[in-house]
C-alpha cells in the first residue's frame, strides 16, 4: 500500500458552512493519480468541522448553520468564555459533526454522490485560516 499526504490550507471564511469540494480536488492534482484506494481528511482544529452534504442548493448550508446556532449557541451555562462567547459553542458544534471524513477513491476521483459536497463548518465569529491534512491511501 502507497501513502501520499499533504496539509493544505483554507483561506479565512465567515462563520457558517462552506463548501470545499473543490479545494480537496485541488489538492489531489499534486498526488499520484490511483485508481481505487480511500481518501482521508483531517481538520486540525477544535472549533471547526467537516462533513459530506448536498452540494447543488446553498440554502441548505444556510439552514445547517440556523439550526447549529439554534441547538448551541448562547447557552448562559457555559463556563469556557475566557476566548470569546463563541468559543465554547464552536468546540460542541466541532464535536458533533467531527474533525475527519473518509471518501472512496475510484478511476482517480472522489466516488461521492451526485448531491454530495464537502463542508467546512467554520464555527467562530472569526476563525482564521483552517488546515487540512490530506491523506491518499492507495
């Protein structure tokens, strides 16, 4: 079995969820082109997330991030404030959708769905640039 990695970095993006589908491709061109194996992704931070959802309809993100807000947000038990009242919801929100993702790989591409897109869930008011790591298993 081959491994190939890289960590590529996402540019700064508001609070919300984001597709990055394209961005993971991007990063697949510098990789040795397989024809089967597994992708894996890793965010490595706690207060943002990934996950595979419809990629055709933006208001779908925009009701994923109304209905996290909903769930989380502005709880008056929280005692982890000291880095902003957004902090703790981010650290939940990053918790219950996860910090990696596992996708086949067949002919060379991502075998996701028809309707399937990655997300970046950015969970902060203002979260920074978010690394991934990008692992090929072939």
């Amino acid at each position: 079995m081959a491994i190939h990695q890289e960590t590529i970095t996402l540019s700064p993006k508001s609070k919300g969820f984001h597709l990055i589908t394209s961005e993971i491709e991007k990063s697949l061109l510098s990789m040795p082109s397989i024809e089967a194996g597994l992708l894996h992704l890793f965010i490595k931070h706690t207060s943002a997330s990934l996950s595979i959802n419809e990629n055709a309809d933006p208001s779908v993100r925009e009701d994923m991030e109304n209905f996290f807000t909903d769930i989380v947000d502005k709880k008056p038990y929280y005692i982890h404030t000291y880095e902003g009242s957004d902090d703790m919801p981010a650290h939940i929100k990053a918790s219950i959708l996860g910090s990696s993702l596992s996708i086949p790989i067949t002919n060379g591409r991502m075998n996701l769905g028809t309707w399937q897109g990655i997300y970046l869930g950015e969970h902060r008011d203002y979260g920074g640039s978010r690394r991934i790591v990008v692992t090929l298993y072939s």
